[in-house]
C-alpha cells in the first residue's frame, strides 16, 4: 500500500487531527457514507501484531492507521491492548464527537503479558448522542434516522505506533521544532539585543 | 493546475504538505532551478523583501487546513551590488542568520544546505527578535555534473518557534551586569583562533544542557550579526550571566575567602593573572584557559561556602570588573587594569561596611 496521497505530489502525507479521523473517517465508515479518499483500510487484526503493519495499514510519518472492528480490537497474534486509563474527549465547533483512548501493548498471554513500547489510539464514536454532555445533542447527522440499522459502535479507528521519542502527536507536533543546537544559538543571540552605553 | 480549485482545496483531508529536507532540494528546489512548472502551484516564489512574516501564512496556504509551517520560493537578492551578502529586510524589521548552516543529504550524497534566520522587528543593530523562524534551502552550488548554482533560488519554510526553553531573567541584570559582561568578554574573545571556537562551542553546548539546573551562568555566544560558520575565525564573543547586582555575597566572595589577604598584594595578583589570561587567550589558547574559565564557572555555581582554587579566585576580581567597569560612568577604556581597579573602588561599595572600611585603609 502507498501513502494513499494518490496523485499528490511529493511532501504530502498523511497527518490527520483527531477531529479529522472522527468527523471524516470514523463517522462515515460507521455511517456507510462513502469517504474520499478511502484511504484506511479495514483490518482484521488477530493475526497481525504491531510491528508488522507497514503495507497493511496507512502508514502517515511513523504511525499506521486502520479501521478494525469493535469486538476485535484488542487481541492480537502476540500479545494483547491494555487501556492505559486514559482517555480524551474529541471536539468538531466546540462538541463532543468522539474519544480517544490510550492503550499499551503487552506481549504474551492476559494477564501476564510483558508491556512493550507500542501505543495505540483508539477512536470511537460517542456511545449515545446527547448523553454526557447537552453540547453532545444535534451532533448525530439526521441521516442516521432513516438508518436505524447503523450501529455507531460497530467500528473503531486505530492508530498505532511505537513510542521510542516519548509523546507522539502526528503533525502538531511536527515542524515547529528546533533543534538543540538551534536553541543555542538563538539564546546566544540574545546578546545582539544589548546595546552598549555611549 | 492550482492547489485550489474554485476556492475547494485538492488536498484530500487528513493529508498536509509535510516535506522532507531532502523533497524540499531534490524535487522541489530542483525543478524550480530548472525552470520546470511545480505540482499543483503548491510553492509561491515570495519576496521576502515585500512580505512580512505573518503575511506569508495567508500568500502561503495549502489548502483549508491549519498549518504549522509555510513554504515557498525565493530568491536571493545581494545587499550590494558586488558583495555576496543577502538582503533580507522588510518593511518591519530583517531576517538573521543564526547558527550554522547544516548540510543535507540524500543518501549519502551532501545535496545542499539549510540555514537558520530570525525575524528581528526593527533595524540593526537594535532589532527585536521574533518568535519567527525561517529555514532556507539551497542546493550544493558545484554539482558533479557539471551543471552550475541555483540562479539564487532557494526553498523556504517559515514557523513560528514553540518559547519553552527560555529562561524567564530580569530586566536588571540584563540592563547592568549583562552590559559590562558582554563587553568586556567581547575583549576576552575578540582573537580566538579558529580551533578555539570549537571549544567554546563545546563549553557552550555543556553549558547549554544544564541551563534549567544553572540559570545563574549563561553564557552567551554570539557572531556580530552574521552566522558563525559564515565567520569563522572572526571574532566570537561570549558572555557569562553574572548575579545580579543586588546580591553582594558573590561580589565580595575574594575577601569573604580569605580576609588575611592585603589588598594591594591581592589586587597586583589578580591583575597578574588576568593580563597572562588575556595574554592567553591572544595567543592561541589551549586547554589550559578553558580549565580556567570552566573553574571560574564552577565556583559561581557552587556558591562561596568553599574558598574556590588559584585560578577561580583570580578570576574574581576579573568578574566584578565585568560588573562595575561597564556602569561605572566614564570609563569606556577597556584597559584590563583599570577594569580591576574598579572592581575594587566600587565592589565594595555594596558589600558590608566592614568591608568598605577594610578595603578603603588599604588602598590608601
């Protein structure tokens, strides 16, 4: 599988918010509402483990991007997705659309398996529109009323990569950093602001 | 074809124009020298003499999403008609080169350079720096196929720099020990010799790492207003971050060690061991300063609860010159003695009156 940019040219790459995955993919897979670009597939993941997504998954920077379903989400062929307890909600003009869950992957058999440095995010739908929050109500597209078959449930989105560098955040993080060496002259810099006495 | 079509953005969502260093040179910046027609018009040519900063986001735009960073052509105009010097000034203040210029690769093969500017707002010399940060691309200027130089064409990217490294520090210390600090270090760096920079960038690169511990040394390294490597074996200047001038425990540290010692005998010591230190650094220093100036460092870290060794307490007398020499109204000479006989007119000043006393009975 390629970058799914298609026929973009060089540089593009797949660099989503999370309100892009929910509002955009998540929503409309769940939805049956065609998505371009169809560009995450749907994985079945028992039989594959973390590290060897690349050419199953959209790969975008170092992370990979899959839709699985629900009840198959977190037993994998070597280990198994524990939720690391943290969750956050996703936001689309100040609403409620969606959570983000943290999970760990642990090598082995529940409940001993060895924690390993792979982290997915886990996207889903809200459960119940207009339930937490009163933001929440209005959200769910009138579409969904003549599909009362649509089980918003049904789908997840995953993304998956290996944690070495600490926190990953896909773009935002991405582009704005400097390096160590460019902090330092910088700072050093700071001395072109001093003018001398006369 | 345009990025935009009747308004509606061609970049799928979920995707960003997110280039390598490498795309940048190879694909983008080559095919502009060639004169080819770019995908999709996703790159402007900018003047970056007519356009400020925060008007490149909107020239700048990749379709409808947010974006961190904006690219684009440019071409470098010569500030004089026959020097090799860019003019990058607009209207509202000029960009700056800072650091050194990093070689990019592709594969193993050097295929160009980055450069790193700052956007002051103003004009030099008295410029405010900006959070704005630009990245210019140029292309290895010799190639092996003979063909020849960008024309002056080179690829830009422009963000706005995240501030979490920065040492919130007060305006007193920059406004009086920062002053006399930056210019007599000036003097103490003015003649490295090219190896030397090496080692300061070192010492700065250690110091550098443990600036959150040690806020109270900063040294400062700076090129007079062009990149380093643009000038190197120039004149480099350094500048150690003293305490601020309210605090006369550091100042009066020489006495408080060793009380015993006479002023005069002290005071022709240290201007002893600052002139071979000049004298030192003059020549081609070696190891031997740089030992010097990191004790002089460790001292002022460590407080003055130990009496610091020959070399750390020579170096303070240098010290409270760099303090007072500055601020001390008229002296503008930067004689090194004088700058010692003013450390030891005015520190004590400051201090406790004991001090004063004991100081002002042995100068006479």
């Amino acid at each position: 599988m390629g970058n799914g940019a298609g026929d973009l040219p060089p540089g593009f790459r797949f660099f989503p918010s999370d309100e892009e995955l929910v509002v955009h993919f998540l929503h409309r897979k769940a939805a049956h509402l065609p998505c371009y670009p169809d560009v995450i597939p749907s994985l079945d993941p028992r039989h594959y483990d973390p590290w060897d997504l690349n050419g199953k998954a959209l790969p975008g920077g170092n992370q990979w991007y899959f839709f699985t379903r629900r009840a198959l989400s977190r037993v994998w062929a070597s280990g198994y997705w524990m939720p690391t307890g943290v969750e956050k909600p996703v936001t689309s003009a100040g609403r409620n659309v969606g959570i983000k869950k943290y999970l760990a992957f642990y090598a082995g058999q529940a409940p001993v398996g060895i924690k390993t440095n792979w982290v997915m995010h886990e996207y889903h739908l809200l459960d119940c529109p207009g339930g937490t929050s009163a933001d929440d109500s209005g959200w769910r597209p009138s579409k969904t009323s003549g599909h009362p078959e649509v089980d918003f449930n049904e789908w997840v989105l995953g993304r998956v990569y290996e944690s070495d560098f600490g926190s990953q955040s896909s773009f935002y993080d991405d582009g704005t950093e400097l390096s160590c060496l460019d902090e330092m002259f910088l700072s050093l810099d700071d001395l072109d602001e001093i003018s001398l006495p006369k | 074809m345009s990025i935009t079509v009747n308004g509606e953005s061609r970049v799928p969502p979920g995707f960003r124009f997110h280039p390598t260093e490498e795309e940048l040179l190879d694909y983008y910046l080559r095919k502009k020298v060639a004169g080819k027609k770019v995908d999709l018009d996703i790159m402007k040519d900018v003047d970056l003499n007519r356009l400020e900063p925060w008007d490149i986001q909107e020239k700048c735009r990749i379709g409808s999403a947010p974006q961190n960073d904006w690219y684009f052509f440019s071409h470098k105009d010569k500030k004089y008609p026959t020097g090799t010097r860019t003019n990058r000034a607009t209207a509202a203040g000029f960009w700056k080169a800072t650091g050194r210029d990093k070689a990019i690769y592709g594969g193993v093969k050097r295929i160009g350079m980055r450069k790193t500017l700052v956007f002051y707002c103003g004009r030099a010399p008295n410029g405010q720096k900006s959070d704005w940060i630009m990245h210019e691309y140029r292309l290895e200027e010799s190639r092996d196929d003979g063909s020849h130089s960008s024309e002056g064409w080179v690829v830009c990217r422009v963000f706005k720099k995240k501030s979490h490294y920065r040492i919130p520090e007060s305006s007193s210390s920059k406004n009086t020990s920062s002053v006399a600090g930056a210019a007599k270090t000036k003097e103490i760096f003015r003649s490295c010799s090219e190896g030397t920079l090496d080692q300061i960038i070192q010492f700065l690169s250690r110091s550098c790492k443990h600036e959150n511990e040690f806020p109270i040394v900063n040294p400062i390294l700076t090129d007079g207003g062009y990149a380093v490597t643009a000038s190197r074996g120039a004149s480099v200047e350094s500048q150690a971050k003293l305490p601020p001038l309210e605090n006369p425990s550091a100042i009066s540290l020489p006495f408080d060690c060793s009380p015993h010692v006479g002023r005069s005998s002290y005071l022709q010591d240290s201007i002893h061991v600052l002139l071979s230190v000049d004298q030192g650094y003059n020549e081609g220093p070696e190891v031997n300063d740089w030992a010097a100036l990191d004790r002089l460092v460790a001292s002022h870290l460590n407080g003055q609860s130990s009496c610091p060794e020959q070399a750390a307490f020579s170096f303070c007398p240098t010290i409270n010159g760099l303090l007072y020499g500055g601020c001390g109204g008229d002296s503008q000479e930067y004689n090194p003695a004088d700058m010692n006989l003013w450390a030891f007119t005015r520190a004590p000043d400051s201090d406790s009156p004991s001090t004063s006393r004991r100081q002002s009975a042995s100068v006479d």
